[in-house]
C-alpha cells in the first residue's frame, strides 16, 4: 500500500472524483498519524481535532495556499478535482468550499498514486502550517 509498488494504471488518467476519494483517506490517514504524533491518545480528542484538519472549509483553504506552490501538472490535476460535479450536494459547507476541497482531495490521491512520497510530504507539511496558523488566529469555522 504505501510502499514502492508499481501501480496497473496512470494516475494522469484516473477520473478527478476517484482521485478524491483516495485522497480523502490518504489525508484522513495523514492527519491521524500526525495527531498521534503530537502526543494526543484519547479517542475522543483525537476525533475533534482531526476533524478540525479534515473539513471542507479548512481543506479549501490549504487548497487556496496551495497557489503558486504546485508545478503545472499539479495545477492541472486540482484544478481538475475542483471543477469535476460530485454526484451530491455538500452538507453544511458552501459549493465553493466542497469543490475546493475536492481538488486538494485531488491532488493528494493524485500524489499518493503517483507514489511521490516526497512531493506528498510536502503539501501534508503546507497543510498543517496552514491549519496552526488557522489554529492560531481563530480563523476555524
């Protein structure tokens, strides 16, 4: 799963959506080793904090952060994943937030599939300086 396994397909081919889908649990994941990490064991703080990382709202605006950070090919895929039409309205979030996030959800199944751990590292990293300063100013909603 995570190691240097050579994939059947190409990621540059994979529908935005499914890359979303993967993307959504390779940074659920991600999150949840981090927490872990950060020292946080109990389950129920380990919830409210990870879904602090994971919302559409925060995920659009790692997504926005992103700009001026991805090479072509990267724009290329989350601006794919931000304009594809998920089948369901989202619940709670504006359109925008969702499709935003849906392109950075993009973005790291894109990464993950592409088996570019060190690129993937990267953008996990931009993610959470994102959410501390968040975290820090009180911007959360």
């Amino acid at each position: 799963m995570f190691g240097e396994k050579v994939l059947n397909i190409d990621p540059r081919e994979v529908p935005s959506l499914a890359l979303a889908y993967i993307g959504d649990a390779v940074y659920e994941l991600a999150v949840r080793e981090y927490l872990v990490n950060q020292g946080i064991t109990n389950v129920n703080k380990l919830h409210r904090e990870a879904v602090k990382h994971v919302r559409a709202s925060t995920q659009a605006r790692v997504f926005r952060a992103l700009d001026g950070h991805l090479n072509k090919t990267e724009e290329a895929v989350a601006r794919r994943g931000r304009n594809a039409k998920p089948a369901h309205a989202p619940r709670g979030d504006s359109v925008i937030e969702y499709r935003h996030s849906t392109g950075f959800e993009s973005l790291v199944g894109y990464l993950y599939l592409q088996r570019d751990w060190s690129r993937l590292e990267e953008i996990l990293s931009l993610a959470r300086e994102v959410i501390k300063q968040e975290l820090l100013t009180g911007v959360e909603s």
